[in-house]
C-alpha cells in the first residue's frame, strides 16, 4: 500500500500514434489505428469530427502513463456513450432541479451595488430563458429557496431530454458547472460564451474578491473552473461542427 508521499500511477501509455476514423455509427479516436474503448468495453465514437479530435488531441498529449484528470473531454464521453442512454430521465431531472434552483433567480439583500451588478448582469437572460427557451424563473432576495412555477422544471426536463446523449450529458455538465441551467442552455445554444458564463455564475465571488482579495486557495479553484468551462464550449462547439466533416489528423 503506498505512504502518503507516494503518488499513484494511472495505466501506462500503451500506444504509439492517434487518429481520428470515420466508422459506422460516428467518428472514432483510433491507438495505432485501432478504436480506443471505454471503461465498459464500448466504441469511442463520437457524433462529430471535430469532437473526436478534441479527445484525440488529449490521448496524444499524454506521457508515459495516462492521466485521465488531464482527458476532461474523453471522460465526459465515457459518461455519454456508458451512462446517459441508461439514465436520460435521471440526467434530464438534474437539469430540472437546477431550474428550479437557479442561480440567477437568487440576488443578494445587499450591498446595492451587487444588487445593481446582478440586475444588469443576470436580468437580460432571465428574459431570454422566458423568452426562448419559455422557463419562468421567479426571482428571489438572498438564500431562502423560492418555489418556482411547476411548468418550469418540467420544461427545462423536456428541452433536455430533446438532445442527444453527448448534448445532453455536456448540458448536465454544465448546469453544475454554472450552478444554473440558464447559464447551461445558453452557452448549448451558443448565446453566450462558456467563460462569460462562469463570469456571470461567478459575479457574487467576483465581487467579494474585489474588495478583499484573492488567496491563493480561492486561485487555484477558479483556474480549475476555468478550464472546465473553456472545455465545455469546446464540447459544445465541436458538436455543432457538420456531422459528415472528413476525419483528417
């Protein structure tokens, strides 16, 4: 059993090249020419080209052991091909309660000026979620839960479970990144961006940093966060790329 100053290996690296293929049923990343599998035994494909370079480029970018913290992508694929078809519904509730629960319904009793930050911040899509996405979100003064319309929830349920797999897990993804499925929709829908989103998820953080500062602690996770978010708009971006794209890398 190792001491606690030893530090667990992943599998070593067993391939030499990487590509992406155009096979039956999608686009694989390919280990010296020969699909990569997930945890469960199944293919790594993906919907689109764009997508499997994405993971091709992190199984290409690693050493002589594989760390699979440093594949955020080909993890998330793993969930899509392994998990979600099993528990769409599940997923799809996730994203519900983030709905009923969303982060941007919830300004602060004060100062006034994060009130009027987050007015000006987080009003415009409140009004974009009713107005396209049709979820109307109550708004609510500090921590106290507040109840939103039973037609809420239940739509953001139906617009998820609308996606395929790979959508659906990256807005699962998403909501929890951004504590909002607002936020989520938004960047799925290319309304906004995936770091202009965390910026507005992180507006009260952002906030309290500039009057007390940062250590270096509160660094690290927003660098961390960073990375996901820039992550899921690639995710999200690469689905949208032409499904038919040749597979060239």
């Amino acid at each position: 059993m190792p001491n606690s100053t030893q530090r667990s290996e992943g599998p070593r690296r067993f391939y030499r090249t990487v590509s992406v293929t155009d096979e039956e049923g999608g686009f694989a990343v390919a280990l010296d020419g020969r699909v990569a599998k997930t945890p469960r035994g199944a293919r790594l494909l993906a919907p689109t080209a764009d997508l499997a370079r994405l993971m091709a480029t992190e199984w290409d970018a690693q050493g002589e052991t594989l760390d699979f913290a440093r594949m955020p992508a080909t993890r998330l694929a793993f969930t899509a091909i392994d998990r979600t078809a099993e528990v769409r519904e599940a997923v799809a509730g996730e994203i519900a309660r983030f709905a009923e629960a969303d982060l941007l319904c919830y300004f602060a009793e004060g100062p006034a000026s994060l009130i009027a930050r987050q007015e000006t911040a987080w009003g415009p899509w409140l009004a974009w979620a009713e107005r396209t996405l049709g979820l109307v979100l109550i708004r609510a003064r500090g921590v106290h839960h507040q109840t939103q319309p039973p037609e809420t929830p239940a739509r953001a349920k139906a617009l998820a479970l609308s996606l395929d797999d790979f959508a659906l897990t990256g807005l699962a993804f998403a909501s929890a990144l951004y504590g909002s499925a607002v936020l989520a929709f938004a960047v799925l829908r290319g309304a906004l961006s995936s770091e202009a989103a965390l910026d507005l998820s992180r507006l009260d953080e952002a906030f309290q940093e500039a009057r007390w500062g940062v250590d270096a602690e509160a660094a690290a996770r927003t660098a961390l966060l960073q990375a996901e978010a820039r992550m899921i708009g690639a995710w999200f971006a690469a689905l949208k790329s032409p499904a038919a794209d040749q597979a060239t890398m």
